[in-house]
C-alpha cells in the first residue's frame, strides 16, 4: 500500500485529524497491532475536500480509492511471515479509517510497517523480556511545514502512541510520557506540528519489571 499515513494526511492540507498507533505486546514478544487515522473533529471539511477531488494542486484520494489502497494493503500484509487477522475497517461518515493485525514477533512487526510505508529495513521497534523501544517514523508530505496557513491545522492533529504490556512497566525515557495507574500502558501524544519538526519526540524506551 502507497504510504497509508501520507495518503490520509493529504487530507490534512485541508482538515486536522489524529492519528492512534496502540500495541498490546506481550512477554513471549507477539502482539497486536492498531493504527487509527480519524478525521471525525472535521469530517465535513474532509468530505468537502474530496468532493473537490484537489487542494493546492495535490489530488485527494476519494472513497473509492482509500478503500481499494487499505484492500490491497490486507492482501499484502497476510502474505508477510509472522503476520496474522489481519482487517482494515473505513468510516466514510466520520472518516475514520483502521488499520489492525496480529504480530508473531517483533520482526513481523517491523516487516509490516515497511510494508505500509513502503521502506526496507527501517527499523520501528525493538525489544527483549525487559525492553521495548519505538524508534518512529512518519512519512508526512515534507511540504506541509512549508505553508503557513497549515500551521493551526498542524498544531490541532496530533500523534497519539498507547503501549500495553503483560508486565508492570518500570520506566520510560520520554519525559512527555504518562503510565496508567495499574502501570501496564504507557501513554504518549504531541501535535503533528512537533513531530514534523521532530519525529524523535515520538522516540520510547520502555523498561518493564524483571
């Protein structure tokens, strides 16, 4: 699938939206997988935008086409070693759109991500029995800092990562961070403006109890 992030965030040149990346990992190293993109807080800007199928010369995907890209995607990512229930769901009246599958292991993981963000050998995530560390990347259109009408927009979406664990977390390294009370979910979110001139705020080593 062509950049499922950079697709929706064309949306973006016209419209906020957030963006929830959680994982439920657990200490035999499997997991699931959920990557969220809601548009729901200006669904109707988000609709207008597609009706007029471009904005400021980018083309705007239409249903038709997110639809058939996140098929693709389902085709693709169930064929990668380690990868399993894999389901894509759209909301075209809120204009949500989710992204969820099963990892057998870290690597799987990575693999699928390089396949949604079409890159080779980036690496996402790493992690033993007592570590897991998020090593993020966006692929946001480079041009979206360049105009300054979009810095409000930029500054109202935001990057949210939440991170379960079967184990008591015992610290995180990104001071922006917050653990739930039970100590087993780390929270994480910064606006789409930092991390495009960040992303390393997105960055996490999470350290869980022996």
């Amino acid at each position: 699938m062509k950049k499922f992030l950079a697709l929706c965030s064309c949306l973006l040149l016209c419209s906020c939206f957030e963006i929830t990346e959680k994982i439920k990992h657990h200490d035999n190293q499997s997991g699931e997988y959920s990557i969220t993109v809601d548009f729901s807080q200006s669904w109707f800007k988000t609709k207008s935008a597609m009706l007029l199928e471009e904005i400021d010369g980018v083309k705007i995907p239409n249903e038709q086409e997110i639809s058939q890209k996140l098929a693709n995607f389902k085709s693709s990512a169930s064929k990668i070693e380690g990868i399993s229930n894999v389901t894509t769901k759209t909301d075209f009246e809120n204009y949500v759109f989710t992204i969820r599958l099963d990892y057998k292991n870290i690597r799987a993981l990575n693999n699928v991500l390089n396949s949604i963000n079409r890159q080779k050998n980036q690496v996402h995530f790493t992690g033993d029995n007592t570590n897991f560390q998020r090593i993020a990347t966006y692929p946001f259109p480079e041009n979206l800092l360049k105009d300054p009408n979009k810095k409000s927009d930029l500054e109202q979406a935001n990057v949210i990562a939440i991170y379960t664990f079967d184990r008591e977390v015992a610290s995180v390294n990104n001071g922006n961070s917050k653990i739930s009370k039970n100590k087993k979910t780390v929270f994480l979110k910064q606006s789409v403006y930092n991390v495009l001139k960040k992303t390393a705020l997105m960055n996490n080593s999470i350290l869980l109890t022996p």
